[in-house]
C-alpha cells in the first residue's frame, strides 16, 4: 500500500471518478437543491423583455416523499437472542441511526448510490458516519463474488485562499492508509501513516438504489427541464403583457441619420463590451430608448389619405387551455415515471378504502420492495462488521467463535414500515376480527401504530397488570365463594 505503483494506481481510480462520474453526481444534487438546468439557459431575449427561469422543486419533492415512506417510520431487528436484540439497540442509540438511516435513503433517491464508514471512536464505542457520494467509491474484485477490495474516500481542506491540502484515505480489511497532497488534481500523493480498523472487512459501506445505480428523478430530468421553460414562458407572458407597449400612430419620425457617436477624431465610441455606442437622436437611439419606455411611436405620415393618429396596446392572445393541459401532462408523465402518487389528486385525498389506496400505491410499493431489499443488504453487512468487532471484545457471548455471533446476525429480520396516512377505523376493526384467529402477541404487533409500544413490552404490562391484587382486597380476608371460613378478627 505504501508502494509507488499502489499509489499511482489510486491517483488514476480518483481521476476516473471525477472525470465520468462526479459531474453526473454533481448534477443530480443540483437538481435536489432546484438549481436546475434553466438557471443556465441562453434565452437571447432582448434585454427589454422579461426573462424569467423558474426552477421547479421536483427532485426534492419526490426525494422527500421516497424517503419518508421507506423509513419514515423506524426500521426494527428481529432476533431470538435477546442480549443480541439489546447490543443491536445500544448501536442504534448511541448513533441516532433512525436518522442517520434516513440520511442514506436521502443520498440514494439523489445519487443512486450512498455511503458509511463504521469506525470506533476514543471511548472505545462504534460508530458509524455518512460519507458523500461525491467523495467516495468502492473498488470490487472481478470474481463472481465481486466482493469489495478497498474503499476510498477523497477531500480537500482549503487552509486560506492560496493554500490548499488535499487527503486520499484508503480501507482495506484490516488497515487504513493515509495520503496528502499540495494540489487539487489529487496527483502527487505523499503516504502518511497507517492505522488497523478491526473490522476484519472494508468498513466503508455501499448501498445501491437500484441495479444501474440510478437517482430516483434522474430519468425524468428531461421532463422537468420542460415544465420549467413552461413555467418560465408563462411567467414572462404574464410580466410582458402587464407591461404591454404602448403603440401611437400618425407621429412623424423626428430622429437624425446619424447612427452612433463619434470621438474627436471621427472614431465610432465603443462602450465597456466593445459594441458601437448608438447616437441619442439616431433612429436606432430613438427606437432603444422607445422599447425601454413600452412605447412605439410609429409614422403613417405617407397614407395618401393623410395621416390617421390612433393609439393601442401591443398584445399577444395566449392559449391558457392549451399550456395547462400541456403542464398537466407533464406533471402526470413525472410523477408516473418515478412511481409517485399525486397527493394533490382530488381522488387521492379523503376517507377510502385500503384496498383503494393499495391500488393508487401500486406502482411505489412495487419500487419500495426492490429499495428495501438493497437497504436489508446493506444493513446486514454493518451488522456483520460490528459482530467482527463484538466477537473481539466478547460484547456479546454467543460461543467462543467468530462463527458463532455471524450465525446469530444472519438470523435477524430487519422489518420496513411504510409511512402512510392510516383509516384508523377500518385498522381497528380488522385487527378486532383477527381477535382468536391469531396470537395475542400478533395483535399487539399490530397495534403498535397505536399504542408506540412494541409487541414484547405490551405483553409484559399486561402480565404485570394481571399479577396485581384487587385495590380493596385484604390477604387476611379469603373470599367466601372458596368455601373458606372468615377469620375471627380476634383471634
């Protein structure tokens, strides 16, 4: 790692990166922070007319919506052994991994692909961080497997305006390996020191949106950048016709011939741009200063019926019918294209069935199943980084072996629920015809949308509600249907 050829072998991994992928990247977060491409359009609309560039919020709006319905609500760990249920529940604590979770999901809806490293911090406790897409890559090897060599991670530090650093970080199973650079082209990498991660395996982490690795709106990209010209067109309708020229007839033209301004030496005056300075009085002056003012002073003067002074506003007719059912198209064309339910559909919205609202989900439960099972995928690979560590330190004692706490990890369940607004009434009612159909404890599972108590819990309350003793019972003061005799109180 510390060799020449190593070295030069990652300079060539990060140019690769940043020359065919992280201008895609770059371009996919634009989008999610509505900088999209009609903020750099070349309108070459003359400076007197309004040129509007309406960005629209799509990418963050269908981001937000995939995020919150896969993990809007916590993802929970299933396991027969409960001291692994409790270590498990510990990480999860003391690494606010609801959050963190959602901090992936949101990296994924945008990038196609998203990023953490599991390391373990000064107190000894493991940790886990999210590492930007931007900055980040894994290396496979090139067998079936095509099990993970090392990961990478790449940043600049930027010290004052004229100094710069920039640091290469390299994990491997067992090992991470550091290398500085003065430069922004990443050449030139200086190794500086080596550390063990006892992970026993790459601790950097990948997950996948899907098989290509594509955004969540990175197919309808094209669609948005035509509603946002739609959007702009119409705002610059709107603004020029409020500002509509002014046109008067029957004037004559008072300008000169003269075309622009010349110097003392009889040079045409060029202004900052190096374009020929117009003459105040020329025709082209008179006309520029006409256009600034939404005023048109035309000369009919030459009407062999003599002049016929009038006065109108210049106005185009907009087909509004059109361009709404045009826009509505489109928006139908994002939102299908994504598998996004439209909320502000006047049929999504009120009192329906589940099986109604199943249907209207269809198409996003369909994309959810492929999402949560590359999300599964990459939850058990950090479990089974963290058993590697556990097993060291025997957090958790499952055998004597590595082996051991591996085969107790592979038999967890990682359970999604979706987010969704839920018709109490009809929820309750089903769960009520389960009663004697299926477990108590199936029940209480099931009810956990409502209480906020998980099934286990909820079955101990009840056990210790049902140990107590009536509020006015006396043990000294058997019930008489025993057929036990009262007590003499004087005895």
């Amino acid at each position: 790692m510390e060799s020449p050829e190593f070295i030069n072998q990652i300079e060539n991994y990060i140019q690769q990166f940043r020359n065919n992928q992280l201008p895609r990247l770059q371009e996919l977060k634009r989008y999610y922070l509505s900088d999209n491409n009609i903020k750099y359009r070349d309108t070459k609309r003359d400076k007197n007319r309004a040129d509007n560039r309406i960005a629209s919020d799509w990418a963050k709006y269908i981001t937000v919506f995939m995020q919150g319905y896969i993990l809007g609500n916590p993802v929970k760990y299933q396991n027969e052994d409960a001291q692994l249920v409790n270590k498990i529940e510990e990480f999860q604590n003391a690494n606010n991994e609801d959050y963190h979770n959602g901090l992936l999901e949101t990296d994924l809806s945008i990038y196609g692909r998203a990023y953490e490293m599991l390391y373990i911090d000064s107190d000894g406790i493991e940790k886990v961080t999210k590492l930007s897409p931007e900055q980040t890559f894994v290396v496979y090897g090139d067998t079936i497997e095509k099990n993970s060599l090392f990961g990478v991670r790449f940043y600049q530090i930027e010290f004052s305006m004229e100094k710069a650093a920039s640091y290469v970080e390299v994990y491997t199973d067992n090992e991470m390996y550091r290398y500085e650079t003065n430069n922004n082209a990443y050449s030139g990498l200086a190794f500086k020191e080596k550390k063990e991660t006892n992970f026993k395996g790459v601790p950097i982490n990948e997950y996948q949106n899907n098989e290509d690795r594509l955004g969540d709106f990175e197919s309808v990209l094209d669609s948005i950048d035509a509603y946002d010209l739609s959007q702009s067109e119409l705002a610059n309708f709107q603004q020029d016709s409020s500002d509509a020229y002014l046109v008067i007839t029957g004037n004559p033209m008072t300008a000169t011939d003269t075309t622009y301004e010349y110097d003392s030496s009889g040079k045409i005056v060029l202004d900052e741009y190096g374009k020929p300075v117009v003459a105040d009085n020329s025709k082209d002056g008179v006309l520029e200063a006409m256009m600034k003012a939404r005023l048109l002073v035309l000369d009919n003067n030459n009407n062999p019926d003599g002049p016929n002074p009038n006065a109108f506003y210049l106005t185009k007719e907009y087909d509004s019918t059109g361009v709404e059912a045009y826009k509505k198209r489109l928006v139908d064309d994002i939102l299908r294209f994504t598998f996004t339910p439209d909320t502000n559909d006047s049929n999504f919205s009120g009192t329906q069935s589940g099986e109604s609202m199943k249907y209207k989900l269809m198409g996003n439960d369909n994309l959810n199943k492929t999402k949560t099972r590359l999300l599964t995928k990459g939850f058990m690979r950090r479990l089974r980084l963290l058993a590697n560590v556990w097993s060291l330190k025997n957090s958790v004692s499952t055998g004597d072996k590595i082996t051991d706490l591996q085969d107790k990890i592979n038999d967890t369940t990682i359970k999604f629920t979706p987010n969704l607004p839920q018709n109490d009434e009809e929820r309750i009612n089903m769960i009520k015809n389960l009663d004697g159909v299926v477990s108590d404890e199936t029940l209480l599972t099931l009810l956990e949308t409502f209480t906020g108590v998980d099934a286990s819990n909820e079955l101990k309350r009840i056990d210790k509600e049902s140990d107590k003793q009536p509020i006015n019972s006396n043990p000294r003061i058997p019930n008489n249907n025993d057929g036990v005799n009262e007590v003499d109180e004087h005895e």
